[in-house]
C-alpha cells in the first residue's frame, strides 16, 4: 500500500480505521466475556475495562467521558452484570482520570501503570460492593487474585494497543 | 506524554460549552446508571426483559465457541483413552462388576420402598424435567457466578427453576431470554440450598463463597457435626429444590462451619436438567395460593342504653382487627363518647 492515498476511496477507509479502531478493539474486549469457558472463581481480568482505560491512558483525546458511558451499557448488557453498574463505575473512572490529567502536567508509562492499578483496584471494589448489596454475600479476599491478574496483564494490554494505535494512524 | 489539547479549548466559547455539557451528559449518565442500579438491587427482575433480549444476542456467539472447546478437549480425552486403553478396559471391567452387585442391591431397595410408599399412602413424586440443556458459558470477570443455559422461555424454562446436572445441583435460574437462560450457581454469594447430610440426616443452609466452594451453616452450636468427605443432598425444605439430589462433598471443617465443594462442575458437565419448581406454590406469587379459612365477622354488641361504654370488642376471641366492618345488615354501633 502506497503512503499516498490515490482515491478518494482510499481517503475514507484510513479515515475510518482512524476512527473505528479504538471503539472495535475495546468492544471486541468486551466480547471476550462471552468466551465459552466456565470458571469457577473470578480470576481473570475485565478485558473491557483493562482495554477501555489503556486507551484512555494512551490516547486522552480521542474519548470524551460519555463514550464510557455507553460502553458501559454495552458491557452490563453483553457481561450480564447488573444495569447501570459498569455504566457508573466506568464513566466515573473517566471523570476521575480527567481530573488527574488536569493535575497532572505530564505522565510516563510508570505513571500510567500507576494509575490504571489504582482504576483496576477501585473499579474491582465497585463490582464487589455491588454485588454484596444486591446480595450476594463474598469475602473480599476472593477478587484479590484478579486484581493482582488485571494489574499485571496492564503491560501486555497497554503494547496490544500501542500496537493497534500505530497501525491505526498508518500511511 | 503532553497535556492534550482537547482538554484546553482556548478562546473558543462554542469549544467551552461543547466540553461544559459533555461533562453533563457524562454526571447526567451517571446518575441515570445510579437510578438504574436501585432498580436492579430493589427488583432483580426488573430488567427482565432488557436482559434477557441480550442473553438472546449474545448466548449463541457462546454456544458455537463451546463446540470448538469441547471439539479440542474431545482430541485430547480420545488420546489419552488411546493410550491407556488396556489398563482402562480391566479398571472398566472390574467397576462394572461392582456396578452390577450395587444395581441389584438399589433394585431390591427400590422395590422395597415402593411397596412401603404404598403402605403409608405417599403420593409418588415423579422428578419430571422440563428440558436438557448444555451450559455454554458463565461470567468469570465479576464476584458473582452464573452460568448461560442454551435454553429459555421458549422451551419452558422460568425464573426460579432449580438446574441440576447428573452429578448433582448446579444452581437456579435467575434470567430467561427466549433462547437462552441465566443461572445463579450454587457458589454465588446470594445463593442458598437447603441440604442435609446423608450420613446423619444434619440440615444446613449451603451459602455459595463465590470461590467455587459452598459454606455449610447449621443451627448447631460449640460443635461441628460434619466430617471430612460428607456427602450432602438436597433436603427439600422451602420447596424450591426436589429433595435428595446430591449437592457438594465435605472438603475441609473451619472451627464451626464446615467447607464443602459442589459436586457437579459447571465447567467439565455436557448437560444440565432444568426441573420445575418442586413445591409451585414456594415460588408463585401469594394470590395464587389458597385461601386461608377465616372466622365469621364479629356482629356488633347491641347498643347500650344510658350512654354506657359497650364492651371492648377486643374481649371477644373471634375479634379480628382486620375484619371489623359490621356484618350487612347488623345495626351499627354508636361511637362511644369520648
């Protein structure tokens, strides 16, 4: 493929890998939770999250706080968690990384481990407190597992999408 | 990384106010996600229908993934079959021996009970089934655990039904969609079975961990009745589970509660059983139940002359607060003058 668009067809595709990528990649992530496995504890991470804050971190432009707000309902709807939760605590964590952005004047990878560690963390103590209010009555010694999961697969994601995002503004 | 410049929209008023009210839309949402939060932890089945319509779109992307898994486990199990075929075949031969002696043994039992069901006049309960299904899948990032069923409505399967595999209880249903339905496993937090010990006849209430273990909690104080490797099935109580289906295995005792593991994994059954609610009337709303006997309406004391209080209706035993309307026809008392 040529670095120079010939056609105006051309134009419009890159224009729409522009744009598209990081929405289809984050609800491709989403779609894992359907993923026909059956476990009996919770041990992986929320692909959807890790990904939906990995973009967020990396490319802070792109998103504005309410995209996460529909995602969210996606991914209530698609996980099968209770309406509204993932719609709150994503959109909450969006409004929270934009006030550390405003705070912040610049942030490094480290930082933005950082950051995504304490998202992941506050994020898996929202699910939980859901869950006890609606009922379901677990020690919070179960999710620790998946919070040292998530906080640990933030490097794998965070190349998976360097990796989408350097393809995505491609000539 | 640079501060973005989004964030910074310079002079223009337009600029400010699109990033003002996206921020409104973005708190307004959240507060909408809040309200809808309410709902679900007030009316589980509010959402029913929203739900189940997703379940419907999403479950059968699971179930053709599941065929690809259990196609690769499949290669796998044929291997290893393959390979150990000769020491199988005696193992296999030896288990069928011992089968056939307990068959016999449970035929004899079978017969026996049935003639002292007889006896005693007991209606025989069949456990009829409402329809077989496969578990294609389950949620595995959040604290609670509930599997997808590749059956719902249509084939006739609702909110409440107990599931169970061959091996034993997985859980009930929580969510239908036409095609496909929700289960709330036995380890979900808000889960809990009635159950009894087989050796002793205990009861306790099986509370899931969400760990993929079950506590055991018993009225029984300072000592712990169950032992290591204690079977437990279903006692029946509440009238939501058929009795004796086998639940969970005793795996270890902490102090005064006991840890027990369920017997059917989710993860390795082919087919689960979704059976009728055991006893319709636990899970029905109350209208549908029968209608208690209630005394008469009490007749109004005659109205005492002289202006004397009558006497206090609370006296009679047939009083009943809720019943205090004067019978058609009755005279009506004077109020008594305060």
């Amino acid at each position: 493929m040529s670095r120079i668009a010939g056609s105006s067809t051309e134009v419009a595709i890159r224009d729409l890998r522009f744009r598209i990528v990081p929405i289809a990649s984050t609800l491709g992530a989403i779609s894992l939770a359907l993923t026909p496995v059956v476990m009996a504890a919770p041990l992986l991470p929320d692909f959807g999250f890790l990904v939906l804050i990995t973009w967020r971190l990396l490319r802070p432009e792109i998103w504005h706080a309410r995209t996460a707000l529909w995602l969210g309902l996606v991914n209530d709807l698609v996980a099968g968690q209770a309406l509204g939760q993932s719609m709150l605590l994503w959109t909450g964590a969006f409004l929270v990384f934009d006030l550390i952005d405003t705070r912040l004047g610049f942030r490094d990878y480290l930082m933005d481990w950082l950051i995504a560690a304490g998202a992941l963390f506050f994020y898996t103590v929202g699910t939980w407190y859901i869950a006890l209010l609606m009922g379901s009555d677990v020690r919070f010694m179960v999710m620790l597992p998946q919070i040292g999961l998530s906080i640990l697969a933030y490097p794998v994601a965070a190349r998976l999408v360097l990796a989408l995002d350097r393809w995505r503004l491609s000539r | 990384m640079k501060p973005p410049a989004a964030r910074r929209p310079g002079f223009s008023r337009r600029a400010h106010y699109g990033l003002f009210f996206g921020y409104v839309i973005a708190i307004g949402g959240m507060v909408v996600a809040v309200l809808l939060l309410i709902i679900s932890i007030v009316d589980p089945r509010g959402y029913g229908a929203i739900k189940g319509a997703a379940l419907d779109v999403t479950a059968p992307i699971s179930a053709g993934g599941r065929s690809v898994v259990r196609f690769f486990t499949g290669i796998g199990d044929g291997i290893s079959a393959y390979i150990g075929a000769g020491s199988q075949n005696a193992a296999l031969h030896r288990d069928l021996a011992a089968a056939q002696r307990g068959l016999m043994k449970a035929q004899a039992a079978e017969a026996e009970n049935r003639r002292l069901r007889a006896l005693l006049g007991l209606a025989q309960q069949a456990p009829d089934e409402i329809t077989v299904a496969q578990i294609v899948g389950s949620t595995f990032e959040a604290p609670r655990r509930m599997a997808t069923l590749s059956a719902g409505s249509a084939a006739g399967v609702r909110v409440g039904q107990p599931v169970r595999a061959p091996e034993g209880l997985i859980g009930r249903v929580v969510e239908t969609g036409r095609w496909a339905a929700r289960v709330l496993l036995m380890t979900d937090g808000a889960s809990n079975v009635p159950v009894r010990a087989v050796r002793d006849g205990t009861p306790a209430i099986a509370v899931g961990r969400g760990d993929g273990t079950l506590e055991l909690r018993t009225l029984e104080v300072g000592s712990n009745p169950f032992r290591r490797g204690d079977i437990l099935v279903t006692s029946g109580i509440g009238g939501i589970f058929p009795p004796n289906v086998p639940a969970a295995r005793v795996i270890r005792i902490e102090g005064d509660t006991a840890i027990a593991r369920p017997l059917a994994d989710p993860a390795r059954i082919d087919f689960a059983i979704v059976q009728p609610v055991y006893q319709p009337a636990a899970a029905g709303p109350l209208e549908l139940a029968p209608a208690q006997p209630v005394a008469p309406p009490v007749a109004a004391p005659a109205a005492a002359p002289g202006g004397r209080t009558p006497p206090r209706l609370q006296a009679d035993p047939r009083y009943q607060p809720a019943l205090q309307e004067p019978a058609p026809g009755a005279p009506v008392p004077p109020r008594a003058p305060r």
